[in-house]
C-alpha cells in the first residue's frame, strides 16, 4: 500500500496550478446527495452562525459554511473553502449528534489539491479501548470491508497526517486517501460514502436511548472532541492563506459552534 505523508500546503504548492472547478462541482453534487439523505432523516434548523458566502469565489478563494441544529443534532456542518481555478478546495459534511444515543458521529470530508483526497470516519465518541462493546457493535463488524478496500484499489494511496493529534482522533475504520481525479475513482468514493451513511443512519433508528444520567458528560465529551479537531486541524493555515487569520478564527468557531445561536439538544 503507498502512502502519502506531507502537510496539504506541501501537498498543493509542490503541484501544478489548474482549473479543478469540474471536480469540486462533482464532489459538490456528491455532498449534496448524501445531505439530502440526513435531511429526510433528521428534524434541523439552520445556525445564525452560519456564514452563506464569503470571499470572492468564482473569482477568486472563497467559500459557504452552513451549520444546523436540531432535538438530535448538537452540530451539523455542510461546508467548502478554496480557490478551485487555482487547484484547491476542501470541502465537509459531519453530523454531531446529541446524547439520546449512543452512536458515533458522521464524518466526511472530500479534498483537490489538486488530486483528489477524501475522509470518512464514524468518529469515536468514547474511549474504545475502555468501551469494548461500542467497538465490537460498529467497528469490528467494519473489518472486512476496511481491509478489501486497501485491498481492490491500487490508484488509492492511504494519507498519513503528520500531526500525531490527527492520527489519534481516527478509529480503526477510517478511511484517508488520496487518489487520482479519474471519474471511476470519483465513483468509487461515492458508492462508499453512500454505503457508509446509509449504515449510519441504519444505527440511528436502532439504537436506543442513552440512560438520562449518562447524557450530560456524554454532550461535554462531544464539545471537547468537536472543538480540538475544529482548532487544531493543519488545514486551517490554507484559511489563514487566503482570507488572513481573523476569519480563519471565526470560520473554525463556525466549524464546532463557538458561536452558535440555537441550544443544544439534552
């Protein structure tokens, strides 16, 4: 299995400027149909916090965060910033739910820059080392398909983030690569995030409720989760780039809630 093991900026400025605006609409459309999905599932509203347009996309970086609520949703974000006429855009789709149950949260990010990149995890909300039965109903049953996918995809190099902070919030399950902007890799992605959100939602409508005396600590443990990738992310020096660190601040509060205006679920 190759690997890739650089920064995103090293990645983006040790490759040739081009136009990715085709890909970025792909990966658009692709978010968009797997939002659709948790739309229809869930009962949300948008943030006030959300930001609907920002820079100076198409002509130049840019970007849109919307962030919605709901009774259980603490935090949904459906976002993208970048510069894609000039190879780079990074877009997200993650669900934070609130403490009614116990299910991980939904990941997904998609990346050009300008290969393509992508993420998904079922981001682990307890310690899994300590919660073996939370491991063995939604990671270990994952093993196989994991494995295969490593497997049955040469044009899929795995991603190695250089920030031992990163490594340490993924599971066992994650899914990081980078790979070539051909349209059947772009397939590939698809049909595996569609799967891997139908999954999810399957677990949303079997779990049961989280006991009431356990709810509190578990929406703290979300916060500090959500707030630590939101803040320590290395991809936040591309927001610094193009539109300067006080919006970068505020576009990484928008990212976890720090401004929110809508409660959180209990």
């Amino acid at each position: 299995m190759k690997e890739t093991l650089q920064h995103v900026e090293q990645m983006l400025d040790g490759s040739p400027v081009v136009d990715v605006t085709e890909t970025f609409e792909q990966f658009r459309g692709m978010l968009a149909a797997l939002k659709a999905k948790i739309d229809a599932r869930f009962e949300l509203t948008a943030d006030p916090s959300s930001l609907d347009a920002y820079g100076t996309y198409p002509d130049g970086p840019g970007g849109r965060i919307e962030a919605y609520s709901g009774p259980e949703v603490d935090w949904m974000v459906h976002s993208w910033l970048g510069d894609p006429a000039a190879s780079f855009a990074n877009l997200h789709l993650t669900v934070w739910l609130g403490p009614q149950v116990d299910v991980p949260h939904l990941g997904i990010a998609l990346l050009v820059w300008p290969e393509g990149w992508f993420y998904q995890d079922y981001i682990p909300r307890v310690n899994l080392v300590e919660r073996g039965d939370h491991y063995d109903r939604h990671y270990a049953p994952l093993d196989a398909d994991w494995l295969r996918f490593r497997e049955e995809n040469p044009d899929f190099t795995w991603f190695t983030s250089r920030a031992g902070f990163i490594r340490a919030g993924l599971s066992p399950n994650a899914y990081c690569y980078s790979f070539p902007r051909a349209r059947q890799n772009i397939d590939v992605v698809g049909e595996l995030l569609h799967a891997r959100v139908d999954r999810w939602l399957r677990w949303v409508d079997e779990a049961g409720p989280m006991p009431e005396a356990g709810r509190a600590a578990l929406a703290a443990t979300d916060l500090a989760i959500r707030r630590n990738i939101a803040e320590r992310d290395p991809a936040n020096v591309m927001g610094v780039r193009y539109f300067g660190q006080e919006l970068t601040d505020r576009l990484v509060r928008a990212l976890w809630g720090g401004d929110r205006g809508l409660p959180r679920p209990s």
